[in-house]
C-alpha cells in the first residue's frame, strides 16, 4: 500500500504529495536561511504523517513541544544522566511511541552529546523492534558540522558519528532522517550526501546556493533563482517527491511552534520627561538590590586589655559553680558553641588547624570548661562538622545515626564533606558546590573539592554522576541515598 501524504501546493493548484514509504527508504534533506519556512515544513510533515508512522524529533529550540497537546507526543526534557536518556530512547522504540527530545536550555556542547546519546538509544535498539520510525532533526548544522567549532572534541566526533549512523545504516533499523538546515555549507558532506529527497526553501549566500543546485541537479546559473523564493515555497525534488525539480508552497498547519518572527508593534507615545522617569525611577514593585557595606572594627590595645579583665572577673564570680562537673550533654553544648564562636570570624573556617587549637584552648580556659579543653583529635573531628554546617534538626535520628557511623571511617577532615552531602541527600536539595565542599574542607580551593569528591569516589563511599544540564548528582552508596542535581559552580 502506498501511502501519499499532503505536503502542500504545485504551480497550478495542483495538491503536491510525498510518498511516505518512499521517504522511510530514501531520506530527506530540507535546506533554506532562517525565515524560509523550514520550520513550517518539518510541522506539516510530521502532522499529515503522525497517523501513519512513529516519529521522533531532535528538537533543539523547543519549537515541537506544541505537538504533544495535539497528536500526542511525548515531551522528553534532556535532563538525568545520559545513561537515563540512552534508556528511555530504547524504550521509545520497544512502546513504539511518538517523542520530542527537547534541548532548550543547554549549551551546544551538552546539545550535541544528548542528541548523539539519543541517537545512538533508538539506533541500537534491538532487530525486534526495528519498527519505522521518521527522525527529524532541526537545526542539523548543530548536529552534524562540516568544520570543528567552540565545541569541544569529543562532543562534535560523537554527535557526527550518530548522525552518520541514523543517514547511512538507519534505514535497514527502520530508521528514516529527516534532517534540516540553515548552511548546506556548515552542514557535514557525508551527511548530508545521503539523503535522496531535497526541499531548498530562500537561500542567498553563493556557496549555498551552488551546493543547492548540485544536489538538484541544476546548473548553476539556475542557482539564482533560491533567492527569489518566497516564505513557505521550496524547490522539490527526489524519488518520494518528483522527478524534477518542481515548486512547491507547503500548506498550512494545525499547530504553532512557540517561536515564530517578531511583529512590529506601534511604540507608546509619552512625553520625554515621562519616558525618562520610567527607565531612572525604581517602581514600586521593583526589588532594590541590597547594598552591604563591611568596616573593619578598630579594637586598641586597651579594649583588648579590658575584654580579658572583664572575662576573668567574670570567671571568678562563675567559678563556685563552674567547679562542679557538668554532664555529658552540658559539656558537649558548650564545646560546641565554643567552635561555633571561633567558625563565626571571618576566614576562621581557612586557617591553620595549630592555629584554631590553640584559639580553642584559650577559650576553653576562659569558658572555665570543667575537664580542660578536649585533645587535638577529638578538636579535628567536631571541627570538621562544625564547618560544614551539619546539624542533625528534624533529621531522623537512626538515618543520621548510620551516615555518621559511615563517615567515622573516613579521615577527620573528611568527615564533615561526608556530612554535608548526606544531609543534602536525605533532604532531596540539591548537591552542594564545590565552593561549598571546599569550606566544609578548610580551603577556598575548588579543585582540592574535585578532588575530595573522587577521593571518596575512588574508596566507594559515593559515586559522582552529571546530568545533560551539567549538574552535579552524588551518590552514597552505603546509604543508596542521591542529591538532586546541582551547579558544582554554585556560590
């Protein structure tokens, strides 16, 4: 059976078809600048064929989404692992279940490696579920560069060789390309050579028309003509279309993209002195941003002198009581705010561990602390807590109980880092930045972070994981408890 579907208009009134079995085996390329109408293509495509076959829609700019709501498309956000990703592309192709894989919002490096990821899920799928399936990418230049770019390396070589694979193998793994483009000239050769089928929408750099005319068979005083082309009209050509190159004006379509070309608007008319008011007056509702000034306090000899004067009068009136012993949980209060003090001075949490001892014992003399100041090990371990913020609060007690039995068996200065990502973990917040991990450690450095991360990593206590965004996601084995994601660059 053969299946025709209604793309658009021929000169004449003539309804222009595409024959959609044709397309599965041969490919398509769509080319023209932006404006053309490329997008407006692609659209109608996928609606006249939704009810014949499974689509699937590399979608870079997250025009596709409007799909979901009118032919039932199911919307995958690049987020998760790009293990997740590779997943859930095996499992499109075993429900056999229409998709856009929307990459708005990410950077071109992490867009081509979500891309290929996704690519490479439907391609290997296994020989059962080879079904068909249209993969239509948008925005292919991205995808698949004739040249190395910002990007880096590996990201580029991955995303070439997926879409190598999906024009040059996919059609055996049922797998039809539907691939178009702004530049035929950024766009990889042995890309696009592979598609039999051609849509040239308005193009006007010479070397892409030359390439336009090429690939149709024109001769190149022909090529003139791509300038001329209107919004919405293509030249066609290819076994699924015509013969011959042929024009075509793409029909319209039931559903709108959420980008589209700006309208001009009428600009408001008001007086010089109004428009100045409005851009150098704050509005009610505006939030100010706050201005924080920091003086440094002076503190003479003299304060200093009467500070410890007062403090030890203070002792002596205090010392009757403070002879008798205090129980555990008292002594353990008041070491604890006696570290919480030292940590609330400024740059206390990156100096010296000598250093914050010694701090540590005057001011246990001071505090009378019955028992004296603890040793130096036990200092380091409650220190290290202390300085990552970790405090036990609604947490359950048995959970915490286990996440501090685990990261007893890490060094001491470690042992706060553990903490800290375990508290954010048993919340779901996301995981902290390596500025944060550096304080935690006693350091402003956020490779010594990195590196404590896959310290711990390497011992087994975590495994670190990054999202398609970039985000950070930690793992604690022993727990099998998981940070939601986070910026590693995060203040």
């Amino acid at each position: 059976m053969t299946v025709q579907i209604d793309i658009g208009e021929l000169t004449g009134g003539a309804r222009a078809g595409l024959d959609l079995e044709e397309l599965l085996a041969t490919r398509l390329l769509v080319q023209g600048n932006s404006g053309s109408g490329k997008s407006h293509l692609l659209r109608r495509l996928l609606e006249q064929s939704a009810s014949w076959v499974q689509q699937a829609i590399i979608d870079p700019e997250g025009d596709f989404v409007s799909l979901a709501d009118k032919f039932g498309h199911v919307v995958v956000d690049a987020v998760g692992t790009e293990k997740d990703l590779q997943m859930i592309a095996g499992r499109v192709r075993q429900h056999r279940v229409s998709v856009v894989l929307n990459l708005e919002g990410l950077d071109a490096d992490r867009q081509m490696k979500a891309a290929a990821t996704f690519l490479d899920g439907l391609f290997d799928a296994d020989r059962d579920l080879w079904y068909p399936m249209i993969v239509v990418v948008d925005e292919a230049q991205l995808f698949a560069p004739a040249a190395a770019g910002e990007v880096t390396e590996e990201a580029r070589r991955r995303s070439l060789g997926a879409m190598t694979n999906l024009m040059c193998r996919g059609r055996k793994r049922g797998l039809a390309g539907v691939i178009a483009t702004q530049r035929l000239a950024k766009l990889a050769k042995n890309v696009a050579a592979e598609a039999s089928n051609f849509l040239m929408g308005r193009t006007f750099l010479d070397i892409d028309m030359a390439r336009a005319a090429d690939l149709l068979g024109m001769e190149r005083r022909q090529a003139e003509s791509f300038r001329n082309l209107d919004r919405g009209h293509f030249i066609a050509l290819g076994p699924a279309l015509s013969r011959r190159p042929v024009p075509v004006k793409i029909g319209p379509v039931e559903t709108m993209g959420r980008g589209g070309s700006p309208k001009l608007m009428p600009l408001p008319e008001q007086p010089k002195q109004d428009a100045m008011d409005l851009i150098f007056t704050p509005s009610a509702d505006e939030v100010q941003p706050a201005r924080q000034r920091f003086a440094e306090p002076v503190v003479s000899t003299g304060d200093i002198l009467d500070q410890l004067s007062s403090a030890q009068r203070a002792g002596e009136e205090a010392a009757p009581q403070a002879e008798s012993l205090l129980d555990f949980g008292e002594r353990e209060e008041k070491v604890a705010g006696i570290i919480s003090e030292i940590l609330s001075e400024e740059d206390a949490a990156f100096q010296p561990i000598a250093t914050l001892y010694q701090d540590f014992q005057v001011r246990c003399r001071i505090a009378k602390l019955p028992g004296g100041a603890p040793d130096l090990q036990t200092f380091r371990e409650k220190l290290s807590v202390a300085r990552a913020g970790v405090e036990k609060g609604e947490m359950d007690d048995g959970d915490w109980a286990q996440a501090e039995l685990i990261a007893a068996e890490l060094p001491e200065d470690m042992r706060g880092v553990y903490l800290l990502l375990a508290k954010a973990a048993i919340a779901k917040a996301p995981c902290p930045g390596n500025i944060e991990i550096a304080t935690a450690y006693g350091t402003r450095s956020p490779g010594r972070a990195r590196w404590l991360l896959s310290h711990m990593e390497e011992r087994g206590f975590l495994v670190c994981a990054t999202d398609l965004r970039g985000n950070r996601i930690v793992t604690l084995t022993d727990l099998g408890w998981q940070t939601a994601p986070g910026d590693e660059a995060a203040a």
